[in-house]
C-alpha cells in the first residue's frame, strides 16, 4: 500500500479545523502550539494512516496543506 506524507505549515495555517473535520481517517488534529500570529495550527496524529485523499488540501482555505505519495523502494 502507498505511503503518503503529509506536511502542513504550520505558520500559515489558522486553526480553521475544516481539515480535521473532512479527514476520513481522522488522523488531524489541533496543536496545542501557537504560532507567531497566534494560532494553534492542524497537525497529523498518525501519518501512517493517511490513505492519500487529499480532502484535508482541498478544503484549506489558507493552502496550507501538502500530500506527497513516497516512492516504495525496490
């Protein structure tokens, strides 16, 4: 099965939550760090469940989320 990893920046984000409610895996959550604007940004619990959707991206207004799909090594 793929691996995917997901990178979220956390100086952009705004805590908006809409990641954490559209994830089908349930894998996001809130930090309990603030940034420099004084945000706590989304964060991954569990990367190795991420299925790859890309829901999480899609639904950020602020474009602060990532996917990558690893490479499988041979």
């Amino acid at each position: 099965m793929a691996k995917f990893d997901v990178r979220i920046c956390g100086e952009t984000c705004k805590g908006c939550e809409l990641c954490v409610l559209f994830c089908p895996k349930k894998i996001i959550a809130i930090s309990s760090h603030i940034n420099d604007k004084g945000y706590s940004p989304a964060e991954i619990e569990r990367m190795d469940e991420c299925v790859g959707c890309k829901s999480c991206a899609l639904v950020c207004p602020d474009g602060a989320i990532s996917i990558y799909k690893e490479e499988a090594s041979k």
